[in-house]
C-alpha cells in the first residue's frame, strides 16, 4: 500500500481526488435525498426571490440531471462534465441555500477546481489548487474556533461525556484544539512534518467517525469524514515541493487565482463578517447561531398546515418551532445557519398568520448561546 501511495502520479492523484469527492457527495445525498427537491414539507429558501424554482417534476428532472451528470464523471471524466457539475450546483444552491453543506461545498470545490485548468501539462498547478482547499479546510477551521464559546461549550460536552478524564487534561486538550488543528493545516504543505501531518488528521477523522456511531447522530458527516481520510492520503503521502510557497504562488494565474479566493480570501473575510461561516471553513466552531420560531399568535398556531404543528414543542409554555428540528428531519441535514435564512424562514411562517401586523406573530430566539 505504501508502495502504491509513494509511486502515485499527479494524474491518479487527481482522478482519485476527484472520485472521492463525487462519492462522498453521491452517498451523502442518498442519506438526505428530500434535499435536492423542491416540493416537500420544508420550504426552500432561495437566495433571490425571483430565482426560477422548479416544481414538480422538473425539480426531479434536474436533480437526475445532476447526479447522473456526477456518475459519468466518475467513468468518463470531461472537463466540461465536471464544470456543469459545479455550475448546476451554484443554481442549485441559490433555490434552496440548505444545499450549502460544508461536506458538499467540498466537494463541488475540489471537482471546480480540478476541471479549470487544461488536462494536459497543468497536472501539477492541479494538485497544488485541490491541495489549497485541504489546507483552508483545517487551518480555518482551526482559526475560527479561537473564541470563548467554543471553549465554554466545547470543555462542557468533555465534561459530559468524558467525566472520567481528570478535568485539567480536558481543559488542556479544548484550549489546544484550535492551535492543533490550524497546524494540521500548515503542516501539510512542510516537506519534514507532512507526514506527522496526515496522521494527525487521519487520527482526527477517524476519532470523529467512532465518537458519531457512539453518540448515535450526525451520520450525514460520516461519508465526509471517511472522504477526507483518503483524500489527504492520496493527495499529500507523496507530496513534495522545493519551496513551501509553491503551492500558493507556483504557476500563479487568473484560475489558481480562483481557488485562492475561495481557500484564503474568502475565509479571510468571513471574521469580518463578509462571506458565510460554514463556506469559510468554520467547523464545530461555537459561532453558529440557531433558532427557534417562537409562535405568539394563537391564530397563526392554529392556521399552520399539519406537517408543521407536527414540529410544535414548548419553551417556558411558549409554542416554538426548531428550525433544526424540522429541517433536520425532512431534508435530513441542518438548517443553513445564517441570519438570512432564518429571517425568510420566519416570514415563511407569518405568512400565514391572519393579521395586519404579521411581524408581531412570531419571534426568533438563538437557544445554542
């Protein structure tokens, strides 16, 4: 197996990457298969109201469209295929924003940036783009999770499931954390400590796999997990480079400029609050916000259709609607966790509502602060 790894060519090495990240999509999707339509019991939430939303059966028209677009890729590899992929995703995600999961964000990034450059003789700036996108993964994702919340509720969840390790070491291990992580990233692209690199992320991914099947929920990270395992093997056991800042600067051009953008730029901006957590790599981080829909309208909780009185639950004998809840359970991921989407979410709801000052009906409360 070494063997294999050690004598890979840039070439496997891409289509390797690329497959890993269609599989992971692929198998993902199968889990959460109500996502990728648009006619269910959970509303989509476009980016721009007039976008064209597709009903039925259109919607599924499409959706065949995309991952059957996905299988081909995978046995017949073009690069027009593989752009198609990433733009019908974009549309994709601009009628529903719910479609904007990390795991597939990912995925649709390594295939975008392998199939913007040509086939031919770019082998090489291939591999340093997709390898910028490994990098952004666990540099800012470390990054983001130097906050106080990540830490208060990270050490509580240690306390809770871990009570048996002495509290000091915890403690220890949650201020580290952040540090680890963004050196995983750094790490991967020095000659001496990549290696040391990959097996501290395996051993990450892999803790996060058995910790999921322990706790008995989050099963739709699981095939991003395991993705994550072979891909940073395949890309980075026989990575070598003369110059760290190779894979940053080498073969600069207006394409490599691309994959710059979504891996540093973008990222960057996010802590000034310019581009989305979860499109900036912020993981596990503590920053998210997420809601309930506090129902204040004894009209409204009567008018609502069925399927979603289904999702009432009480809080201080207030009726109140998990967004995670329900869109959990419908679209079997989590709700999208910007403010944006929560606000039309909430006029989804008061729409409903049978009284001039609609807005009065309800009121957005963040729980997980």
């Amino acid at each position: 197996m070494m063997q294999y790894l050690n004598t890979l060519s840039d070439t496997q090495k891409i289509k390797w990457t690329q497959n890993l990240a269609i599989l992971g999509f692929l198998v993902t999707a199968i889990y959460a298969p109500e996502l990728w339509i648009n006619t269910k019991d959970f509303p989509t939430i476009p980016l721009f109201e007039n976008i064209y939303t597709p009903s039925n059966p259109f919607d599924l028209i499409l959706a065949g469209i995309f991952f059957g677009l996905m299988i081909i890729q995978i046995f017949k590899p073009k690069k027009i295929i593989g752009l198609s992929i990433s733009f019908l995703y974009i549309y994709l995600c601009f009628v529903d924003q719910n479609r904007l999961q990390p795991y597939f964000y990912q995925s649709i990034l390594t295939v975008l940036f392998i199939n913007i450059f040509p086939s031919q003789g770019r082998e090489r700036t291939i591999v340093f783009a997709v390898s910028l996108l490994f990098f952004a993964t666990y540099f800012w994702s470390g990054i983001h999770k130097l906050n106080a919340i990540f830490y208060e509720q990270w050490l509580g969840a240690l306390l809770k499931h871990f009570s048996f390790v002495p509290k000091q070491l915890l403690q220890a291990f949650t201020y580290a954390v952040p540090y680890i992580e963004a050196l995983l990233g750094i790490c991967l692209f020095i000659n001496k400590t990549r290696k040391l690199a990959i097996l501290g992320i395996v051993g990450m991914h892999a803790t996060i796999v058995v910790m999921l099947f322990y706790l008995g929920y989050g099963f739709n990270v699981v095939p991003w997990n395991l993705q994550n395992i072979l891909s940073v093997i395949v890309l980075f056991w026989s990575y070598q480079t003369k110059n760290t800042l190779d894979t940053f600067f080498k073969n600069f051009n207006y394409k490599k400029t691309i994959a710059i953008t979504f891996t540093i730029l973008l990222p960057f901006s996010n802590l000034f609050g310019y581009w989305d957590h979860l499109l900036s790599f912020s993981f596990f981080t503590s920053k998210l916000n997420y809601y309930y829909i506090e129902l204040n309208n004894d009209d409204l909780k009567e008018k609502l259709p069925q399927h979603i009185k289904d999702y009432y639950r009480t809080v201080d004998d207030k009726t109140v609607i998990y967004a995670n809840e329900w869109a959990g359970d419908i679209n079997r991921v989590l709700f999208y966790p910007e403010k944006r989407c929560i606000l039309y979410l909430e006029k989804y709801i008061q729409n409903f509502a049978d009284i001039e000052n609609k807005e009065e009906s309800t009121k957005l409360v963040v729980y997980n602060k």
